[in-house]
C-alpha cells in the first residue's frame, strides 16, 4: 500500500479512536504509528544499492508479532489512549500491507522471514526495492496523478 493511502488509513483509524477516547492526539499518533513504519524500507534500499548486497526483506517492524505485543501491552496498562491509538494505528498498517502485498500468512512474520534468511522471495513474490530517489518521485507522482484523477480531458 502506497504511503499516502496508509496515512488516510490511519487518519480514520485515529479519528475512531478519538470518538471512543475522547483524546484528539490519537489522530497524530495513530498516523505516527501507521505511516512511519514504513521507513525502515529505507534500510533494505541502503541494503541492496548502497552496501551492494543481495536483496533483503529485512522489515524488522512488519510483522504480526509485534501487534500482539502491542495488544497484550495496551491490556497490561489498562489500555491507555497513547497506546491503543498506536496499536491502532499499527494495526492498520500491518492489516492493509498484507492485504495488498498478498504475501501468505507467515509472511508478515518477522520470525518467518528471519528463519528464511530475509530474502526478499521469502516475502512477496510482487514486493521489489526501489532505488531511494526512485521511490520518493514515484510517491510524488502517484499523489499527483490520484489529485489529477477525474480532472482530465480525452482530448
């Protein structure tokens, strides 16, 4: 899933959490949590064109592990609205990846994958590093093309 769709994801999801806490910093922090994950991809681009080595899925972050950790946490200390936004928000993240990376279940484990080495074939057979600056104009124009979308001319 494309960044900015994961950030009106969270966007929603925080606002739910709002509604049901009351707390109107769950808006941020479940955004913090369901977009800024996703900078670890940085490493396996540092990985793969900077360092030179074999293709990585490293991920250390995208698993199921770590929302049941979060989940059973957020139990723990008695669900305080910090943590549940940020579970929330996670949640969303790891919850909307897997469904549009259509990776088998095990997948979006980081054990998983640490057990198979975190080679990038072990995750998706559709998920391929981009070159950093390739990413980020890639993103920019896909905003671009969605704000755009409906506002063209067939001429």
């Amino acid at each position: 899933m494309r960044p900015i769709h994961h950030a009106m994801l969270s966007t929603a999801v925080g606002g739910a959490a709002w509604g049901l806490t009351g707390e109107p910093w769950d808006i941020p922090v479940a955004v913090g949590a369901g977009v800024l994950i996703d900078a670890e991809h940085r490493v396996d681009q540092i990985w793969y064109f900077y360092l030179r080595r074999r293709p990585a899925a490293i991920l250390a972050l995208h698993g199921w592990e770590w929302l049941a950790a979060l989940a059973v946490a957020s139990a723990v200390l008695a669900f305080p609205w910090w943590l549940v936004a940020t579970t929330l928000g996670y949640g969303s993240h790891i919850a909307s990846d897997h469904r549009f990376n259509e990776p088998t279940r095990r997948r979006y484990s980081f054990s998983y994958r640490a057990f198979r080495g975190l080679r990038v074939e072990h995750f998706s057979n559709r998920w391929r590093i981009e070159r950093p600056l390739d990413a980020f104009i890639n993103e920019l124009s896909f905003v671009g093309r969605e704000r755009n979308r409906g506002h063209r001319s067939d001429t």
